[in-house]
C-alpha cells in the first residue's frame, strides 16, 4: 500500500500554492515571497487555478483518514469545504466576471499594503510598488476581458471603486514614498504610475459606457446562497430558518434599543440617538479620544480577567495617512507568519481642516462617543487586534491549516466583543455605550435579513434602503450604501450569525462545564484554537459532534 501524505505536508503544499496565485492576500499574512506581484485574472489564471484546485481536492481525498489524528480529520473536512468553496466561487458565483470592483479592490489592497507596513525600507517597498504599477493595465486588461454582461448595481459600485483606486494612484500613493531619495527610483515610479493611471482611467470610462446598458440581476438565488454559506462559513440551516432567527434578533434588539433610550432621556427614541450622536470628538481630536480608549478598554481586561493579553507587538493609533483617507477606520494588524517585529496600527480618519464646519461635523457624528466605542472595541481590544495576537500563539507555523478563516468566526468573534463587554460591566454607569453597542447590533441584523432578501427572495435595492433606514434607524446615505453593498457582499450576515453562533458556544459548554466554567478561559481556549468554523470549534471544545445545532 502506498504511504498516505501527512496532512501538514499538504496543507504547506496547499498554503505555498494560494499566496502565489493570491499575492496580495500573502503580503497580509506575513509571507513576502510575492509581495512585487499582482493576481493574475486572465481567463487561462482563472482557468488554471481551478484546474490546480481540483488537483488539490483529489490529493486531500486521497489522504487515509484512518492515519490522521482526531483533530486532523476535522481539519481534513473543513480543507475539503475550503477548497469546494474557491472552485463554487470561480465556477457558479463567478465575481471575477460579474463585478469590476472586484478587480479595484485588488489593487487598491495590493498597493496600500506595501505603502502602510514599514516591513521592509521604504525604497525597497517602492520597487515592488513600482512592479505593480507595470502589472496594473494587464489587470484592468483582464477586467475588460472577463465581464462582460454585469448587473447595472455592480457598474455603478465598480466605477466608484475604480475612481477611488485612480485616485490612490495619482494623488496619495506618491504621499507614501515621499521621503525615498533614490531619483531613478522615483523617475520610474513616475512613469508607471502615469501609464497605470491611463489604463484605470480609460476603463472608468469603458464602464461609464457599459452602464446604461447592464441589465444583469445581482441576485445569486436562493440555492446557490445556501451553497456559498454551508462551503464557505460550514453553514447547512435553510434559508427560511435564518430569517426567522433574523427577524427575531432584530425584534428583540429594537425593543432593548428603544427601552434604554426611553430610561436616558424618555421619549422617542431617536430622537435621544439623534441627541447621542450630536456628542463627538472636536475637530483634531479623535486620535487623542480613540488613544484614551485603547488603554481604557486594556485596563478593563486586565482587571476583569475576561481574556489573555499577550505580550506583542505595540499598537499606534494614529491620523489615517493622507493616501488612505477615503477609509472611515482601519484596523492594520502583522500577519501571523510576519518574521520581523512590526507595529499595529489602528487609523482614525479625523476632519481635513479645510472642510465647511458643516460637513466636519457630519463627519464626526458617525464618530460619536457610543460609536466610537464599538469601533475600538470591534477593531482593537478585544476585537481584531487582539484576536491577531492570540492567533499568532497558534503555533501557526506547523499547524498552518488555522489559517483557512471563515468570515464568520473572524467577524463575529469581533461583534460579539461589542456585546461581552457590556455585559462584563464596561460602561456600566453610561446608558449610552450601550446605546451605542445595541445600535451598531441593529445595522448587522438588519444586514441579516437583507442579503437574505436581496439573493434568496425579490427584496429590491430601493426596499433594502427603506430598511436600514426604518428597521435600524440608518440616515439615507448610510442605508443606501448598507443595501448597495449587500448585492456584492451577498453574506455579509456574518456579523450577526458569528456572534449568535459564539453565543450559542459560550451557553453550551458553560453549561458542560458547570462550576468550573471561566470566561477567560473558554476565550483562550477558543482563540487558541485557530480560525475555524463554529461546527469545527464545537467539536473541539464539547467533544463528540459537538453538541448539537450551531445556531438556535
């Protein structure tokens, strides 16, 4: 008989293969090796990563289960998704030609990473700055030649994000090199950028014609949204199922929403949001605000014992550099395979001093206190930042298959972080951080049966803004742009799924662990446990097939 591969070797094998086909989602994982390259989306890369793919599902079945330890069997099936999930994207989903923003995304992504990290010198990062700029027209090539008949939502969002990646190139990007010396360098740097700068223009200017006539629905279908959500987040729960689940988290949080805004100020209770949001940070104030709360939220951890904080890299918080100001916040954390020390870097968009005092405050009403509060926490402590740093305790160099994260432990173990901490007593004398975490809930919920509506039923655009508007008591701009986004983003459920499923977990195995439960320690295990599925993590943590449904 021959000896069956050992499944590290495989997933080495399988890792080695995605950050070369997918330089830019490497560089953010730590691994360097292709940091001068683009994704290459021409029909024959397409053709060939599925062809590669297959190769890679055939070698894993291939694999004898006998031979694998308990945890690699669940590793073994939760590989056999992942990869059923990039093959079901590329062949049934198939972004890569219904949706240009796709294409800007990449780019936009590919340059900001080697312009925000400071982990190699800044005139080595413009040299592979300078490699993808020569790189960029053979992308906007591919995006001229896969999509061909897109949705009419998809142009319109596609030529946004594509003015938004011009605008990188040409005005912000140089901002980042400003201090390379290197002449030749910065002359050839100049000459790409103008030859990248015509070809995303000249295809802003394709889709501007192309729109009047995509007449292509965005709706994925009712059987091709239950398939991406069992491949890609180990979700097998009907559709109408989770609406009703939706529908009654959103029932029961507008009526907590409405209750602690009637025990503040009585009366409507948006008009005491209206009130709670008018209450921000001054103008050039929000670095210094959002820093105080950082070491806020760390002195509450360490005093409430609620999770480990491991000793890492620092964390700035700083001004959103001036190439990156079109970002609201951000959340810049190393990979877990970065070798060299490097700061975190958590960016806050304050007002341009320039702006009419109108429009800076409408700016920093999005930034008002309560709000500000989940975004610190959902980001940072104990949301993404620190996440990152337990994962980086994972001994991820030999147990790399923890890398394969689904959105919805990543996303809706920073969600739930909103709530816990109300819960363990944070803001506990100020109804309004609460106002704050319970309306942030309202938006993912709402998210929640919107995408549900938007690919599985006939809800329209224009419904899902009247929605969020009056389900989640969203401002018009912001509803639009929240249902714009769920045509493309089509589960972007998983904010609100992750946490209802986390805190299904959590109730499970404090309810095997009785006595001896300990909420530090259920988060330490569970973050020290990689970034899996919820079914993968209930197994781990309740033994046998882990107790039951993931989700009530």
């Amino acid at each position: 008989m021959i000896a069956s591969e050992p499944l590290p070797h495989f997933v080495d094998d399988l890792l080695g293969y995605l950050h070369e086909t997918h330089p830019t989602y490497a560089t953010l994982d730590g691994v360097h090796t292709h940091d001068d390259l683009l994704e290459d989306f021409s029909r024959h890369g397409i053709d060939s990563e599925l062809h590669a793919l297959s190769g890679y599902l055939r070698r894993l079945d291939e694999i004898q289960r006998e031979g694998l330890t308990e945890v690699e069997r669940l590793e073994h099936r939760m590989l056999t998704s992942h990869l059923q999930s990039r093959m079901f994207e590329l062949e049934d989903v198939r972004t890569w030609e219904r949706n240009p923003q796709q294409y800007a995304d990449i780019l936009a992504s590919s340059l900001a990473g080697q312009a925000l990290f400071p982990f190699a010198p800044a005139a080595e990062r413009a040299r592979r700055v300078l490699s993808k700029l020569r790189q960029t027209p053979r992308l906007i090539q591919a995006a001229r030649d896969n999509i061909k008949d897109p949705p009419g939502i998809f142009v319109k969002v596609g030529i946004e994000t594509m003015r938004g990646a011009l605008k990188f190139i040409e005005e912000e990007l140089p901002r980042a090199f400003a201090d390379v010396d290197d002449l030749h360098l910065l002359g050839d740097l100049a000459d790409a950028q103008t030859e990248a700068s015509h070809a995303v223009g000249a295809y802003v200017q394709y889709l501007e014609e192309m729109a009047p006539k995509a007449r292509a629905s965005f709706r994925l279908g009712r059987d091709r949204f239950e398939q991406k959500l069992r491949l890609d987040e180990g979700i097998s729960i009907p559709v109408d199922r989770l609406l009703a689940i939706a529908t009654r988290e959103l029932k029961a949080t507008q009526e907590a929403f409405k209750s602690l805004a009637g025990r503040m100020n009585g009366g409507d209770p948006l008009e005491t949001w209206a009130r709670t949001k008018a209450e921000h940070p001054a103008p050039g104030e929000l670095v210094n605000v959002g820093r105080e709360q950082l070491a806020e939220l760390a002195t509450f951890l360490e005093r409430q014992s609620i999770i480990t904080l491991p000793a890492g890299e620092e964390i700035t918080v700083a001004p959103t550099p001036d190439f990156y100001r079109w970002s609201f916040a951000s959340m810049w954390t190393p990979g877990p395979f970065e070798t060299k020390p490097t700061r975190a870097y958590y960016y806050l968009t304050d007002v341009d001093p320039t702006w009419p005092p109108d429009r800076q405050d409408e700016h920093l009403r999005d930034y008002n206190y309560p709000t500000l509060w989940s975004i610190s926490i959902h980001e940072v402590y104990p949301g993404h930042f620190l996440h990152y740093q337990h994962l980086r305790r994972v001994e991820s160099k030999t147990r790399k298959s923890i890398m394969f994260a689904p959105a919805s432990f990543v996303e809706g173990w920073a969600h739930y972080c909103e709530q816990m901490m109300i819960e363990a007593g944070f803001g506990r004398q100020e109804y309004r951080v609460e106002l704050g975490q319970l309306a942030e809930a309202l938006i993912r919920l709402a998210r929640f049966v919107v995408c549900i509506k938007l690919h599985a039923e006939d809800m329209s655009v224009e419904q899902g803004v009247r929605f969020f508007r009056d389900e989640a008591f969203v401002e018009e701009v912001s509803a639009r742009r929240e249902a714009e986004r769920g045509t493309f983003d089509p589960t972007y459920l998983v904010y609100s799924v992750g946490k209802l499923m986390l805190l299904k977990l959590r109730q499970d195995y404090k309810q095997q662990q009785g006595k001896s439960f300990s909420l530090r320690s259920f988060h330490d295990t569970l973050l020290g446990q990689g970034t899996a599925p919820f079914w993968l993590h209930r197994q781990l943590l309740l033994g046998g097939d882990g107790g039951g449904d993931v989700l009530d």
